[in-house]
C-alpha cells in the first residue's frame, strides 16, 4: 500500500512538471516546454522503478530517467544565455516512448528470472567471493602510470592544462600505443577502490585513496569524460557490492557531487577557460548532448542524417582492425560513419568536435520507431547484467561487470561505436585473465564481501546483511557472530 502511495505521488509530480518549468522559468515561447502528454509516457519506467527486483537494474534506469530531466533543464537555462527556436516536446516524447521500451525489457527479464535460492552455508557465512587475478592486478594496478608515462612521450603536453581551447585538435593528436588501451585505466580505478576497502590501517587507506585519485587525473588528461565516469559508475557498483546493499548514503552522494564537478571543470579545461562561470555561457554544465539530440529531432527525420550508418559502424568499433584489413575492411571507413561524426557537421559546417546524442537517438534515427524493439531487447541485457553482478563470485568477473555496467549508464548520452570499443577493450581482458587461469591454475583466495569490519573497517550497527540486486523477502538473513 505504502509503495503504490509513494508511486501514485511521483507520478503525480512527474506529470506537473511542465507547469512548473513554466512558472519558475516563465518563458513565453509554449516550444520551450514538454507537454503533459509527453511525462505521462513516464507512467511506464516510474512503475518499472518501483516493481523492478533488482535494485542495479532500478539505479540504471533512474539515472536513464534523470537524463530526461537533465536535458529539459539545460534546454530552458540555455535559451536564457543564447535564444534560438528549439522545440522541444517532439524529442522529449520520442525519448520517453525509448524509456519505456527499455522498461519494459527489463521487467520481462526480471520477472521471468527466479531470485536465487540461499543455501545454509550462504545463509551461514555469506557469499564467498574469490580473488582470482592473482599477479595480473598488480599489472593492472600499475597500468595508469605506464598509461601516464607514454601518453606524455608521445603528446609532450597535458591538453587539460594546456590553458587553451583543445577541442579543435583533440581527435587529431596523435596518443601513443597504449592510448587505445586506456579504458583499462577504469579496471585500475576498482582495484585501487578494493585495495582501499580491504586495508584495516589508516595510513594505508589514504593511500590507496591517493593513488585512486590519482588515477581518475591520469585518466582525464586528454580532456575527456568518459574513462572518468565509467571509473566512478564502477567504483559506486563495486563499493555498494562489497557493502552488501544498494543504498543512499554520504558515499553516494559525494561520488555524485565528486563526477559531476569532475565533468563541469574538464569542460572549461578543454576549452580553456576553467575560471569563467559556465552558467552564463552556457546555462546547466550538463545536458548538451540532450540539447544537440532534440536539435536533431527538430530537423532531420530517421533516415536523412548524411552519411550516418549505425550498423556498420558499430561493427567497425568493435572488431580488431587487423581482422578487419584480413576480410577488406577499413576501420576507420566504418566508424567514421557513427554519431558522433555523422552529427558533427549538421549545424555547423566547420565544426570539428564530434556530437554525442545517445544510444536512443542514434536507434531512432537509423531505423526510426523499429528502434524500439532493439532498446527492449537492450532492457533485456541491462537485467541480465545486473543480476550477474548481484551474483558473481569472482573479483575479476565483478570488476569487468562494474565496468561494463558504468559504461552501459553513459550510453545514455554516448556514442556506440566507442561503447563497443571499450567493451572490446574488456573482452581481451577477460580473454588474457582465461588463459592465465588455463595455463597456470592457482589456489584462489576467498574472502566475504559482506564481512563489513575487514573491508570497512568498522562494525556494523546490526547483525543483518543483504544480497545487493534482491527483493526484501530474498535478503533477510542473520550472519552469526562466529561466521565474522
């Protein structure tokens, strides 16, 4: 009773928020504003929030939710520093029928998946969890620096402190080797995050917590976002696994508070002017690629974006280029026709950043409405995803699924064919860590995420764990006092 109150009530202000937009921004072009119509087809995904069983699944699609939001409002403060005609309601209600697709998707899977059955030696002791990567951490751990160390051989300056606007030749700097391998920086982030947890003395704790900020610097010094929210998505995941429990709290909220500030000053690094206030250039630090997305929507129907191929270049972003050059393929002539650089040029012709509008947008516009079913179909995988992370017993496999998971949140605003990299990039990971395993078979070490004094040092206030991803009448059980 008290859930479908509390669903019932947001959805009531979910439905009133077009008004509000008018009476807090009061502007007087009716174009500017969502129409009622368009956030009630947010009926669907609220409802999937609130019925959803896994609380990983439920955390993606607010975030997929509050993009929503995101865009709205960069839209509305926008037009206050720079007014141009951009309608909005089309593009709003084309995203909102997405959400709910993809809602949809993750129900059905959720729904035919059964909860997991706990065992007495799981109800007993907690869900083991095996450190199996042995000497590949410490590789991995170290990788940053090495990252660091050749990127600076081969640029010969940081972009980010540069002190001008980078944006105009950031695609064309030439990186070094490793540069292509960078999304293993994000790996390196939760096994520093890990490390931190697991240390029991203090000084070792700062710093773990040192050498992790460190990496998110090293990681954002050609002035881009990505590996930098990926590594934080992946650490939250990771930290509320060994937590045992998706919660809010002052961890989540300074994580929050930390990638959002991180995402503001890298923007006014890049274009090097970290000093200006963003507001009044550009109204909210975050939503372009939403802003961009209804542009789009505004002038091109699916289908009409020049040389944009969604298919082919996915396809390019993923497969190996040596492979490709075997079967007469080149991979740059296959990604070059993604997104990013299909939009680039549509509103500005000598424009030479690429324009990330989302995994949604880019469904629509290469197959319109039958864009639907392959964002259901992606709801589907979302659920599975999480319920493997609620699962897993491995730390390799846990950090790869974090990763991935982090990545998958930013497609919301990202382009597919560096999705499809980067899961490329963890692909090989998983395929060098399966080797290793086969050709020297080691003794893991286990350990319980849930034993809450060694990985955070402190005792915790009840004897109650949860099963992180599960429903209350699935997670209640007593860790007794000789399982610690």
């Amino acid at each position: 009773m008290k859930k479908a109150l509390l669903f019932f009530l947001c959805f009531g202000f979910v439905q009133v928020t077009p008004l509000l937009y008018r009476l807090l921004f009061g502007y007087s072009e009716e174009f500017l504003y969502p129409s009622l119509l368009c956030h009630t087809i947010l009926v669907i995904p609220l409802f999937a929030v609130f019925y959803l069983r896994n609380r990983y699944t439920k955390a993606f699609l607010v975030i997929w939710i509050s993009w929503l939001y995101v865009g709205e409002l960069k839209i509305l403060t926008y037009y206050n520093v720079n007014p141009y005609y951009i309608s909005v309601d089309e593009g709003c209600i084309i995203y909102n029928l997405f959400l709910a697709c993809m809602s949809l998707g993750m129900l059905a899977h959720d729904l035919l998946t059964p909860p997991p059955t706990l065992t007495p030696e799981v109800r007993a002791q907690g869900r083991l969890f095996i450190r199996d990567l042995g000497w590949l951490e410490g590789v991995l751990i170290v990788f940053p620096l090495l990252w660091f160390i050749d990127f600076i051989r081969a640029v010969g300056f940081i972009p980010i402190f540069a002190g001008t606007d980078v944006t105009n030749i950031m695609y064309e700097i030439k990186y070094g080797f490793l540069y292509s391998y960078g999304f293993l920086n994000c790996v390196a982030a939760v096994l520093m995050y890990d490390r931190y947890l697991r240390s029991s003395k203090k000084g070792w704790k700062i710093l773990w917590l040192c050498l992790l900020a460190a990496s998110l610097l090293i990681m954002s010094i050609d002035s881009k976002r990505l590996f930098l929210l990926t590594a934080l998505l992946a650490v939250f995941v990771y930290g509320k696994i060994m937590a045992g429990a998706l919660t809010i709290n002052r961890s989540t909220l300074t994580m929050l508070a930390v990638a959002t500030v991180f995402y503001v000053l890298l923007q006014n690094l890049r274009l090097g002017d970290a000093g200006d206030s963003f507001f009044a250039r550009d109204g909210l630090p975050l939503g372009a690629e939403f802003r961009e997305y209804i542009r789009a929507v505004n002038e091109f129907k699916p289908g009409e974006i020049p040389n944009y191929n969604f298919l082919s270049s996915t396809i390019g972003g993923f497969v190996n280029g040596a492979f490709l050059r075997l079967v007469g393929y080149d991979k740059w002539d296959l990604v070059k026709h993604d997104s990013a650089y299909s939009f680039m040029t549509l509103f500005d012709e000598e424009n030479t950043l690429g324009i990330r509008t989302g995994f949604s947008s880019e469904l629509y516009f290469a197959y319109g409405f039958y864009g639907l079913i392959v964002i259901a179909l992606f709801g589907v995988v979302i659920s599975y995803l999480s319920y493997k992370i609620s699962n897993v017993r491995n730390q390799s496999s846990l950090i790869l699924l974090s990763v991935t998971w982090g990545l998958l949140v930013l497609s919301v605003f990202g382009q597919s064919s560096v999705t499809v990299g980067c899961l490329c990039i963890l692909l090989y990971l998983y395929i060098l860590i399966r080797l290793i395993k086969l050709a020297k078979p080691q003794r893991p070490h286990e350990v319980s995420p849930y034993d809450l004094r060694r990985y955070s040092g402190s005792q915790p206030e009840t004897a109650h764990t949860e099963l992180p991803g599960l429903p209350e009448s699935a997670n209640r059980y007593q860790l007794p006092n000789g399982s610690r």
